[in-house]
C-alpha cells in the first residue's frame, strides 16, 4: 500500500483529450488520485488506486466497461465504481464529469452506487454457509451486496473473522503490515447486514434428508441451500517430536500470531518446505532478522509448479538474501532445538515451520454421501451431486472450461471468485464458473504472477529475462498455452488472463 501524493493535473481546472495515453489519464481532484479513462465519447472519472493493496490503476488493463488491477487482477465497473472480481471487494469512488469548450472537468465525488437491484430469482429463505475463509466471506458479502433478503447463517470453526489470508505469511508475517489491516471487514459487518456468523462452531455432520446441519454441541440449523466451503488444513509434520513446542504450521490468524511471538526470541528457524508458503515464511522471517533454513525434498523449488528455470531463480533469489537451503533431504526427528535430516545432518532451530502443503477438509462432504474425486466433484454451477448443496474455494474441483479437465487449485483469488458465484447461483442465475485461475507469490520485494493452470507441460516459452525480474514465461501442451507467470510484466499477465477468457 501507498500514501504517496497524487500526481498528474489538476482535474478541477480541465484537461484535454490530447492528454490522454491509451484511454486514460493520471490526476488529482485536491489531495484524491483520480484516474479518468475515454471509452469512446465517454468519460469516467474513478479513483486511481485498487481498493484491495492500492494497486495503480493507470497501469491496468481497460476491457469493455471495465478497469483490471495490474497487481492482483481485480475489476472494476467503471460505471457504478463496483469491484466485480476479487481480490477486491470495496468500490472505487466515482466524480461527476463535464465536458464543454473542448475540455473535460472533473467535478464532485459521487458515492459508488453498485447495483441495488436484487439478482434473486425465486431465492431461498435460509442459506448456511460452512467455512470462514476467503470462499465463505466472499458469497455472504456478495448475497447482502446483491440484496439478499433471506437469512445467512456462517459456521466457521476458526476463533477469528475472516481474515487476508495471504498477508499471513507475507506482509504480517514479516511485521510490514499493522493488525487492523487483516480482518476483511470489522466485526461489525456481519451484525449490520444480518449475517450471522458463528466463531468456533465445529460442524458434526450434514443431514441431506432433513436438510439440516449437526452441529458438534449438539444442536442443529435447518438450511434452504448450503454452500460448503471448508478450505484445507496444513499436513502436519509426522516424525518424532513433530508434537514439540518450537514447531508451528501456518494456516489462520493464530498460527501467524504465534509465529511472530516466538520469532521475537529466536535467532534460528528451519523452514521444512520449498512450497510457496514455505518460502514467503522464509522470507518473512529473514525480514525479521532469523536465520533461515529451508529442508525439502526437491532438487529445484517449486519446479513442478514453474518450471526449473523459474525455480532456480527463486532458489537463488533466496539465498542472496541469506537463505541456507538443505534440498534433496527430510527431516527424520526434531529432538528439542535440533532437527535431524535423513543425510545426517543436525540443524540448530529455535523454532520450526512446516510448509509442507495442505489438504481439502472432505470429512463432512464424504460423510454427507456426496459425490468426490480428490476434492468435492462440482458442475459449471459449482453444484455438487446434491443440487441444494453448492461447494467453493480449496475443495472444489470444477470443470475448467481453459484446460479441458476438470481441477482443483488451492488460490485465494480462485476461492473469492468461487465464493462470489456461489452467491449469484443461489439467487438463481444460471451462468457457468468460467474464471480464469489465478494467483500471486510475493519474495522479498519480487512478485510472481501466475494466470492459467499447467498441472504438465512440454514448453516453456520465456520471453525477456527472469534473472533481470522482467519476463514472462507461457507452459504449453501441444502448442496451447495453458498458464503464464511473469515478475514485472503486469499488463501481460493482464493480457493473457483477457485472452484465456476470450478463448472459452
């Protein structure tokens, strides 16, 4: 985020269309950056700034009647100010705009006004939704936005409201990012726009006959419609000791909390693990002055996912940064302070973290009969096999109309988005999920943007150069580009994301 100055003209006192560069233009309106941008005789007058981490705007891609974030791909009605995809959630700020004598003038701001006419189509009366995490939040926030008037029960087992997930390994993780920045709205919120949530409410069982929910306290809440969005839970260490007091796994609020209390007294961390998380961990805890160890079984991180040419990079970016990492080996047993690797070797830790991935919470959707394939199997409509049950977010597995299969991925963005189409098939629209996966990991100050989903390829197509930060690499299979992950190549991530979409 980014409290810099506005720059650019004045929009008050009017401006010229030959000012504008490709549609827009950068200004100010007194202290407030304003973005306006042409779309054929129109012009809109929006603020400048993504509303979820302050991305510029003017740096995005305009499609249609739309803005999209370079840093995070999220859209905006350039209308009405609405964020239409997540991450973002809050609206952009709108101006009234004026055209006369040849110049354009920017005049009052206007409050964003999404559309407030309900979607709804015969809706239900009650919907529960199972999950408090980023699919969850997504279709209560969507079903109050769009004028759901029934009423929204939210079971979550979590002790915290939602919550920014990936900030937990990222900026609060390395102490760049204050407490208030976390929740993905006050707690407040829910009780204001009737959405009851309930924190620590572990669910026993779903009743599908009685459409009913158990809960593990013994009580039970009738459901219309019930969106199941219970996330993964991180794999936990299984090796002697793995129980011990200095070793952590890092999934909610909590987990980060403790993270950060024990690193204030440590000096040494082994991070077992070169998955994404693992690595931001890393990188958070180097930030906070650790030693930093990372084990994992791979020779190149994060190979199957990059490829190894953006693997070593990553690898080599870590330890210019003073990452020691300990490949091609495990962890046999943590004795106190010290972890012991199937080489032989003894590392000193005076704290650990594993990162060695996360599986989908299936016990309720198998108890309940419901039908799976290594996740919930759901239609286009993100329908299980019972229609009056939707599933979203990490234990889906959707037809992805880009591949051609049907997958499961393990994003934040992909689970808001589910979360959000959730909510408009429970008002009775019929449109198939079509977005495309996306998602983004962030290294010290390198961000890696990955758009698509490549479970194989047999090319890997770079264009620029990944060791100067400025390329894009596109996996293909028989000639198709599949998905494409860039460092600082924003509008081309933005490009390949439009034309996916385009493709379908």
């Amino acid at each position: 985020m980014t409290d810099e100055k506005p720059s650019g003209p004045d929009l008050a006192r009017g401006v010229t269309l030959s000012q504008f560069e490709d549609d827009k233009l950068l200004g100010h309106v007194g202290e407030e950056a304003v973005l306006l941008v042409r779309r054929g005789d129109q012009i809109f007058a929006i603020g400048a700034l993504c509303t979820h981490y302050h991305g510029p705007l003017a740096e995005g891609l305009l499609a249609g009647g739309t803005v999209h974030c370079p840093w995070h791909h999220a859209c905006f009605d350039l209308v009405t100010g609405e964020a239409l995809h997540a991450p973002a959630i809050d609206p952009l700020s709108c101006w009234a705009v004026e055209q006369r004598g040849g110049k354009i003038f920017v005049g009052e701001k206007r409050d964003a006004k999404p559309n407030g006419k309900s979607l709804a189509k015969n809706p239900p009366d009650h919907i529960v939704i199972l999950g408090g995490g980023a699919a969850g939040f997504a279709a209560a926030e969507m079903l109050r936005r769009q004028n759901y008037g029934g009423s929204i029960t939210m079971l979550s087992s979590d002790d915290a409201p939602p919550v920014d997930r990936p900030n937990l390994s990222k900026d609060y993780l390395a102490g760049s990012a204050p407490e208030d920045w976390m929740p993905l709205r006050p707690e407040n919120f829910y009780a204001e726009n009737h959405i009851d949530l309930r924190l620590n409410t572990p669910v026993a069982s779903i009743e599908r006959s009685a459409r009913e929910v158990a809960l593990k306290d013994g009580s039970r809440i009738s459901y219309d419609r019930l969106l199941l969005a219970t996330g993964a839970e991180p794999i936990r260490l299984s090796v002697p000791g793995a129980d011990g007091a200095n070793v952590f796994t890092l999934r909610s609020l909590s987990d980060s909390r403790a993270i950060i209390a024990a690193s204030a007294s440590a000096r040494r961390a082994v991070v077992m693990g070169a998955s994404f998380i693992g690595l931001e961990v890393a990188a958070s805890l180097r930030t906070r002055g650790l030693e930093v160890h990372v084990v994992a079984p791979e020779k190149i991180p994060m190979e199957k996912v990059l490829g190894p040419q953006m693997g070593s990079f990553v690898r080599a970016l870590h330890e210019e940064h003073g990452v020691i990492f300990h490949l091609e080996d495990v962890a046999v047993a943590i004795e106190g302070k010290q972890v012991r690797l199937k080489s032989g070797r003894a590392l000193e830790a005076d704290l650990v973290i594993a990162g060695i991935g996360v599986r989908p919470r299936l016990d309720l959707a198998e108890k309940a009969g419901l039908s799976l394939d290594r996740g919930v199997s759901v239609n286009a409509f993100l329908e299980t096999s019972d229609p009056s049950i939707l599933a979203a977010g990490d234990i889906a597995r959707w037809p992805d109309p880009h591949s051609g299969q049907a997958i499961r991925v393990e994003h934040w963005v992909v689970a808001e988005r589910q979360g959000q189409h959730a909510a408009r098939v429970l008002m009775g629209e019929r449109r198939p999920f079509t977005a495309v996966p996306f998602f983004w990991s962030q290294h010290y100050d390198v961000p890696i943007n990955y758009v698509g989903h490549a479970e194989s390829w047999d090319d890997i197509d770079i264009d620029g150069e990944i060791g100067a930060k400025d390329c894009v690499l596109r996996y293909k299979r028989g000639g198709k580009v599949l998905a494409v992950a860039s460092i600082y190549r924003d509008l081309d991530s933005l490009k390949a994301e439009a034309g996916m979409e385009a493709a379908i």
